[in-house]
C-alpha cells in the first residue's frame, strides 16, 4: 500500500505540473491532453478508493464462516396503482412504482442500533 501511495503521489505532482504547463498556452490540443489527464487521474482515483472496499467483504466473509445468519428483509412494496406511473412510463417502458415500508425501516434502524 505504501508504493501504491507514493506512486499516486507523484501521479498528482505530475498532473497538476501539466495542468500548469497547458494553462499557460491554450489551443485546441492542450485542451484535448488536459481533458485526457484528467480522466486518467479520475481513473486513478477511482482505483486507489476502490481498495479500500475490501475489508467490508472480508468481514462479511468471516460472518458467514463464524456461523452467523443474516435477516432478509423487504424494505420496498411495488404500487401498480401510483397517479404517475403513465408519466413514468412514457420515459421508460418497463418501470415499476415503489412505496417504502416505514415499518421495516424502524426494524432495521433499531436492528443496527441494538448492534
């Protein structure tokens, strides 16, 4: 993780360098090569944040190997009946109506609390 870090960095040094650089002569290609800088370092940014996401899963996995059951719940009812469903439907063709249960809600909510 630390080289990922220091690589990372001196990615930035080195955007924010050729930022500087094509801000100071502005043509049509300087505009092309910043917008590819940055969605490259959008890409990057991307990568490096999505590292992070691993240790949910690997908590998740050890739930399941400890044993532990988790509770399936319906938090959303469809409504066919809704006043805006043909509004909805000129839009997108195959769309539904969803109406959230409160009731389920406050389990969950008090579910996690009680965690």
């Amino acid at each position: 993780m630390p080289l990922i870090k220091n690589i990372f960095n001196k990615y930035i040094l080195f955007v924010f360098y050729m930022f500087f650089l094509l801000n100071l002569n502005s043509t049509k290609k300087h505009k092309m090569i910043r917008k590819i800088i940055f969605f490259s370092m959008f890409l990057c940014l991307i990568q490096v944040f999505s590292q992070h996401l691993n240790p949910i899963t690997k908590k998740i996995s050890e739930s399941h190997k400890a044993g532990a059951s988790f509770k399936s719940y319906s938090l959303f009812e469809s409504n066919p009946r809704s006043l805006q469903l043909p509004i909805y439907q000129k839009a997108a063709t195959d769309i539904s109506v969803m109406n959230i249960d409160y009731a389920v809600l406050q389990e969950i909510l008090k579910d996690n609390l009680s965690l």
